[in-house]
C-alpha cells in the first residue's frame, strides 16, 4: 500500500510547514494510482484546511 503525504505551510506564517498524512483517504494500492490521484486528494485536503498551503505532496509506503 502506498499513502499520500503532504508538507503543508500555514497561510499567516509561510515558514511554518508540517507533514500530513490525510486521514480521509484510503491507502492508495500502488505508486502509479497515488501519482495519479494524488492532487485530487492534496486539493481536498487544502479546500477543508483554509489556513494552510499545500507546499508539495508525494506518495510513499505506510509509516509504522
């Protein structure tokens, strides 16, 4: 399984960033999927997170 992470900066304060890992989603089931519906999920995430930016999202596997 393969999730989508996101480094998201506060509006108010550019320099403030932060990983996320959405928890709306579903694992992706692979690379190609999370790639190509990634920035579905990453404009998602900063249409119900006004205060913040979407810097840059990636696709990776699951932390443990």
């Amino acid at each position: 399984m393969i999730e989508l992470v996101l480094v998201v900066c506060l509006l108010s304060q550019p320099d403030e960033c932060s990983v996320e890992r959405p928890a709306f989603q579903e694992p992706y089931h692979n690379v190609v999927s999370c790639t190509r519906n990634g920035y579905i999920s990453a404009v998602q995430w900063q249409m119900s997170h006004p205060r913040y930016s979407v810097r840059r999202w990636r696709c990776e596997p699951p932390s443990t």
